[in-house]
C-alpha cells in the first residue's frame, strides 16, 4: 500500500489533531501504510522516531483535542537546501513520497517548493552516495497535498479554515463574559482579537456580538474615525445603552497604514473633554486559538482529511499539489499554488493602500 505521512506545521489550531486522525485513518481504509510526522518540518529534518507509524487506535480520541497532539515548530533547518535534503533522506528511508501538511499558507508554500525541488534532491541523494540509485528510483514524485488549518481564516480559496470557527466561537464566549461586567459597571471595553494580517475574527466576532465599532485592516476606517467613532457610540449610549464594546484586529491600521492599537482607541473613549468612558483594554491572546473544536471544525477536519488522502490516491506526476478547500459547503481541490498567490494578492493591496482592490479581491473569491 500507499506509504502516507502526515505533519502539522505553523500556529496550532482547533481541529488540527482531527485532521491528523481523519487522514492516519483513512490512510489504513485505503490499505496504506500510515505515518505522523512530529514536530512540523523539525520533526522531518531529524527523522528517527520523529515520523512514526500510526495505527488506528493512536489517534482514538482526536477528534475533540484543542491544539496538534503531534506538536509544531517554525524550522530554521528546513529553510536551507541541506535540510531539505536530509528531510528527504528520511523520508526515503521509510519508504514515503506522499505528505500531507495541514498548516498555514506559510507551510503549505514551503511544502510545494519541497515538490518542485524533490527530483534534484533525489539526484544528489544518488550522488553523495546516501541512497542507491534502485533506492529512490520508485521516488521520483513527491506527492504534497495541503490542509489549511489556522485561526485566521485568512486563505483566499476556501471558505473557512480549520479553526476558525473555534476560535470564532472562543471569542464571543470571551465578550459575552465582558459584556455582563461592562454592563454592571457602564464601562467600555476595548477588545483586542488575534488574526495577524487578517480582520475576518475582528469582523466577524463584531457582528456576532453587536459591537459598537470594528477595526479590521481591510476596511481601515475613514481620515476622521476618532470623531466618527465617537459619535456613535455617543449615540449609542443616549439610547440607553450602558456598555460600549470595540473590536480592534491585531493588524488594524488606517488608511495611511499607521497601527491602530487598543491604547489608542481606549484613551480616545476615557477623554475627559470627551466621551468619558470609563474603560478598560482586554487582548484576548492565546485563549483564542487552544481549546476544544466546535462542530463544524472536526467535520472540516475530518471530511477535508478524506478528501486529503483521496487526493494522494488520485495524483500522477503532471497533477499540480492540491490544496483542500471548502466552497459553499462544498469540499473542493483547487491548486495550492493559485491560491496561495491569490491570498498575497489581496494583501499586497493591502500594503499598497489599494482598498478597493484589496476588498474586490476579497470579494471575486
Ligand atoms: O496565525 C495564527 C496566529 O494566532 C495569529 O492570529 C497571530 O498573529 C499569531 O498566530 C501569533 O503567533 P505566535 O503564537 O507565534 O505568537
């Protein structure tokens, strides 16, 4: 059968260690021989008993495990061809030309560079006399098919991310909690919300929780958002409302691209002369991305797992690595590499100041 390895790679995410088990799982289903590469590209590198067998019963209660249970690391030694090379001696050595990676778009790049440079590994494997010719002769391909697990939801070319919506679901739990405490005191809160370059967890958790402003660095707010901003939540509150809820993205800026941090935002709301709120900052941090998967992540992680495997099983040479994605509730395979492109697209727009074209971008998908 099919030797499959699997690795998980970049920030951890709810619903990575299901994928993990969706993928070892049906790697045996379909009679193959199923590996878990431990400690993301490290793990690669150091071979041994960092990429181990997997049996069925390994991964018996992964479904509903918050982080990766196979551990990730960001790889220095994989950056350089010689760790590459070594990688690739070790996968030899157990036999593996297939992988499935479920990471960021950082991890599933660097995983399709792997692909493209595999051939000429093997050729140097032969000719520094670490393999036999006959030893990589059936390895000419390396077969790389990506998952795209993180928080951020921010791949172009798929719907949701795994992880997403845990983590989603983690931060209106999160404002829920303020909301009672802000309410019993009058105060405001400014909330601060992982998602590095992208605002879909700002955007989404302020809608999802009726915020009174939004701060995402896709739709930076107009020259004049102090007055604007405070002008509506001056409005808010002379409707009766006793709480003031701000929703500030990591990556928030203007559209000058200066940082909009919550400090900033906090000392506006608390002015004297102004708004007078009393209010406090909360970053949300780390409590964002552990934890249990909500439904919808372990059916992502699990059907797009399937889908993984299947994809490995139906691969020939000339087929471009796939990524799995979710369109409209639909699990497709689209080329890694467009919709990685795709994806830098719209954030080069982003830095350029071209909003229109980022936001047009966003909305071709
Ligand atoms: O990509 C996931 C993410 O949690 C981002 O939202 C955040 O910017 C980043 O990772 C934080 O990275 P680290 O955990 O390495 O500090």
């Amino acid at each position: 059968g099919k030797r499959i390895a699997v690795m998980t790679s970049g920030g951890d995410s709810p619903g990575m260690s299901g994928a993990v088990r969706a993928v070892v799982r049906k790697t045996l289903d379909s009679g193959g021989i199923s590996y878990a590469v431990y400690e993301g590209y490290q793990g690669l590198v150091d071979g041994g008993d960092m990429i181990k067998e997997m049996r069925w019963e390994d991964v018996r209660g992964w479904l509903s495990a918050g982080g990766t249970l196979i551990g990730t690391a960001r790889c220095m030694a994989f950056m350089e061809r010689a760790g590459r090379l070594t990688a690739a001696n070790n996968m030899i050595e157990k036999g593996i030309d297939a992988l499935i990676i479920c990471g960021g778009d950082g991890s599933l790049t660097g995983a399709d560079k792997f692909r493209a440079e595999w051939p000429s590994l093997m050729d140097d494997l032969v000719s520094t006399g670490r393999r036999k010719k006959h030893e990589v002769e059936h390895h000419r391909h390396l077969n790389i098919v990506g998952l795209v697990g993180s928080i951020d939801n921010d791949l172009s070319g798929t719907d949701a991310t795994i992880g997403c919506y845990s983590s989603l679901e983690r931060i209106c739990q999160s404002i829920d909690c303020i909301d009672a405490t802000a309410f019993s005191h009058k105060r405001a809160f400014v909330i601060e919300v992982m998602g590095r370059h992208c605002g879909w967890l700002a955007l989404m958790a302020g809608v999802s929780c009726g915020a009174d402003f939004i701060f995402c660095p896709e739709n930076p707010p107009s020259e004049n958002w102090q007055e604007d901003m405070c002008s509506i939540i001056k409005k808010h509150r002379e409707m009766g409302k006793r709480k003031t809820i701000v929703v500030v993205a990591e990556g928030a800026h203007d559209r000058q691209l200066n940082p909009i941090s919550p400090n900033m935002v906090k000392d506006l709301l608390s002015r004297k002369d102004g708004l007078a709120l009393d209010t406090r900052v909360t970053t949300l941090g780390h409590v964002q991305r552990g934890g249990s998967p909500c439904a919808y992540d372990r059916m992502l992680a699990t059907l797009q797992g399937v889908e993984a495997v299947k994809a490995v099983l139906d691969s020939t040479p000339d087929t471009p690595s796939p990524v799995i994605c979710m369109v409209e509730n639909k699990i497709v395979r689209k080329p890694l590499v467009d919709a990685i492109a795709k994806t830098k697209e719209v954030a080069a727009n982003i830095a350029r100041k071209d909003f229109e074209a980022a936001l047009k971008g966003r909305d071709a998908e």
